[in-house]
C-alpha cells in the first residue's frame, strides 16, 4: 500500500495440504510470481533429532514447495512465463551450523530443487531461484533467542551470543531480504535462474 499497490485479497493456507494448495491456486488467474517462504527450524543435531522431527522439517520446508509450484506451473506455462522464488537459507549446503541437522539437510535440499526446476524450464519464461539468508531479525527469531535465553539465563546473555557471531555487528532486517524478494520477481532479474542468492551480512564469507 505505501507504494500505491494494493492486495486483491490474502488467504490462510496449510503449505502441508496439497488438496488445499491446489483447490487455492485452482481458483486463482496465473501467477506472475509465486514466492515459497514458510519454514520451520528445529534444533539439534542427527542424535538430537528423530525420524518424524526430520519428516516434519521436510514437509514443511521442502515439501510444501514441491506442492505450490506443482499446482502453479502448469498456468505459469501457459501464460508464458513467471518467477518462482524460494526460501533457502545459508544454513544449508552454502555452510554447516551447529545443532541444526533437519534444518540444514532440507534448506540443501531447496537449493537442489530450485536448481531442478530452473533447468527444466528455461525455455519456457519461468525463471526459479532461491534466497540464503543469514539471521534474520523476525518473530520466531525473537522465539529462539527467549528459548536460548532460558538456558543461558538471560535473554541479553542469548542475543549477545547470536550477534557476536555476525561478521557486521547485527542480524539481517527483514526489509534487506524482502528487497531481494522483489528484484527476483521483477523483469530485472530476468537472466537471472537457478540460483541460490546469498544474503548473510559476509557470514559465510
């Protein structure tokens, strides 16, 4: 709205449903742009983490994309092109972070399927990529840093803890990311496919 757009209507949706998705997008026009962000981070490392935490982690991160752009696609085509973009993240095949094996293994993987449909279609006008962010400042950040608080003893002592290992002093905003967010569904990103974009503040570096 503050630059003179205006949302035609928003919707809740459950990403682990593709009868949902589908019945959703089924409805909808073709998408210029379809932007896969919901996520969920577990803590803990292979031991710490059992087949059905893992199997939650999948569905969510990787799994939900595999059901929006399978639903989406096929009008994308049709309309002559579009742009799909992916949440990843540096925590990922990019770089390896302590206690965080389910969240890692599938942000690879969104690497690996961002890739996948960018090669398979790039005759076609549909462009894909995906973005690796660092830390960035959000309400369930605010979670892990309480969580974290709670056993160091202090909230201060956690968020201490999280931007001392920044390379710049601080976390990401979420405006940084969401700019990248709207150049890769813009027409001047459009040679621009099949790429993980990385946006850490130099972390991975």
């Amino acid at each position: 709205q503050a630059k003179g757009g205006k949302a035609i209507r928003t919707a809740r949706l459950d990403v682990t449903d593709a009868a949902a998705i589908n019945k959703l997008i089924d409805n909808e026009p073709p998408l210029d742009v379809l932007f896969n962000c919901a996520g969920f981070v577990h803590q803990g490392n292979i031991f710490e983490t059992s087949a059905d935490e893992l199997a939650i982690s999948w569905a969510i991160n990787v799994q939900s994309m595999f059901h929006t752009i399978s639903a989406a696609l096929p009008k994308m085509l049709d309309n002559g092109g579009g742009s799909i973009i992916n949440m990843a993240s540096v925590c990922s095949s990019v770089k390896g972070f302590p206690s965080r094996f389910s969240y890692g293994t599938t942000k690879a993987a969104v690497i690996g399927l961002t890739k996948s449909v960018a090669v398979d279609y790039i005759k076609t006008g549909v462009r894909c990529n995906c973005i690796c962010p660092g830390t960035v400042e959000s309400p369930s950040w605010h979670d892990r840093v309480k969580a974290l608080g709670e056993e160091m003893g202090s909230y201060e002592a956690a968020l201490e803890a999280f931007v001392s290992r920044q390379p710049m002093g601080r976390v990401a905003k979420a405006e940084e990311i969401a700019a990248l967010v709207v150049y890769l569904a813009s027409d001047e990103s459009g040679f621009t496919t099949g790429q993980p974009h990385v946006i850490d503040g130099g972390w991975s570096g």
